[in-house]
C-alpha cells in the first residue's frame, strides 16, 4: 500500500508494511523536521510584486508548513499571500517597506489584510481566512525616530492613554522619544499633561494670556492682540511704556 500525504500539514502516512527498514527515517522527518516547522518554525520570505504563492510541498519543508511568515522586501502595491487550501494557523508579521498592505488568501473565500508593519494572528479553514487576535501587534521599534509634526486643521488630532514622560511619549508596545518638533492643534486626553493649554504653537492659559515664538521672536499677546515682544537678542518691546522698579 502507498504512502499518502496528511491534508494540512502533508506529513507523509506511511502504507501498511511499506518502508521496511526505513520507516524510522520517514518518522524522523515528519516528527522532528515537519511537526516541529508546524509548531516552531519562524519563515523569512522577501516579496517583490502583487501576488507570491507559498510553497507547499509533501513530506519536506516548505513555507506554508511554518507557524511564522515574516514578510520583507520593498513593494509598490499591496501584495496577496496564496496559502494552501488547508486548515492552518498562522502568525503573520508585515515589514516590508513601502507602507503597503499583505492579504493572506487562499484563492478565494474571504481574506485578512495585515497593514503594514504590524502583525496578526490569522486562521484558514481551507476555504476562508479569519483574524484569531483580539487586537493587532506592532513590531519593535529598532531605528530612530523622527520627530513628529501635528498641523492645526479642521479635524482635531487625538493622542489617547499616552503617557508624557519629560521630553519622552511612551506606551506599552512602542516607547518613542520626541527630541524636537512641533506639536499644534493637538487634543490630549488621558494623559499626564494637565493645567497648561498647548495649542497652535503657543503656552497659552485661560487668563488671556498667550506666548508665541516665530521664528528669532517670543510674542505675548493678551486676549489675541500682541502687546509685547523679545528677540534673541534679548531686546523687549512693548506696545504700552516699560515701568522700571515697579511693584510686581
């Protein structure tokens, strides 16, 4: 009798009284080297076009048989990753470059898109795939950030459970430090910022009053209107006269 081949993880089932005297290295394989894949195995692929079809093969490794597709790679369009029409889990990382999406899809059935640079934990019934994570999962971050710029505009910009530690912005999943930058129309809600207003590039606070650097100048204004200015040169001018020794 011949061997066959199990379904989704295609482990070679050895024929009744085939593989006389070595059956044990068949054993050894579909134990030591395709279960394990299955169970362990973390699988790096770099993708370059719009479609890439995982490889699926009986009784050796292959790429679908892993538990882990990290993709990489530079691409210009999302890409669609064909997995093989079996029951699977995946656990499937997206960083490649580009800022494009990866949709895991069997052919056909409905599919899961993993945003770029984030990771999900997916699963196929052989004919659909679904999203086995309560929430999604960024990986860490290795390179430096870049100081961030929030525009004032008609929507308003929500930063939620962050919290401001110094100069840093640090959270559960990414820690990322702000050393320069501007941050303008900016709604902070649930944070450890409280008592000072920052909005549109200016300290302002509820008496009126509003400090506004530009450029080499420092302007305070009162209820909107300039009424004082310093330069860099630490020259002071104000709209009304300047009282020396007066009382504060």
């Amino acid at each position: 009798m011949a061997s066959t081949y199990s379904n989704s993880l295609r482990i070679q089932l050895i024929g009744t009284g085939d593989q006389s005297g070595v059956w044990g290295t068949t054993t050894n394989t579909n134990l030591g080297t395709l279960i394990e894949q299955a169970i362990t195995g973390v699988q790096s692929i770099t993708l370059s076009g719009s479609t890439y079809t995982l490889t699926n093969l009986n009784g050796i490794s292959d790429e679908a048989r892993n538990a882990v597709l990290i993709f990489t790679g530079s691409l210009g369009a999302n890409c669609t990753i064909i997995a093989p029409a079996a029951n699977k889990v995946y656990i499937v990382q997206n960083s490649t470059t580009g800022g494009q999406n990866i949709t895991m899809s069997v052919g056909s059935g409905s599919t899961i898109v993993i945003p770029n640079g984030q990771i999900y934990i997916v699963y196929t019934d052989g004919t659909n795939f679904y999203s086995a994570s309560s929430g999604t999962y960024s990986p860490a971050f290795t390179g430096t950030p870049t100081a961030p710029t929030a525009t004032a505009g008609t929507n308003t910009t929500q930063i939620a459970t962050t919290a401001f530690v110094g100069t840093a912005i640090t959270n559960a999943q990414n820690p990322v430090n702000i050393t320069s930058g501007t941050i303008s129309g900016v709604t902070i809600t649930a944070s450890t910022i409280s008592g000072t207003a920052v909005t549109a590039n200016s300290i302002a606070n509820t008496g009126g009053w509003a400090v506004t650097p530009s450029g080499t100048t420092l302007y305070f204004a009162y209820n909107g209107t300039n009424v004082a200015k310093l330069d860099s040169s630490g020259n002071l001018t104000a709209k009304a006269a300047v009282t020396a020794y007066g009382t504060v």
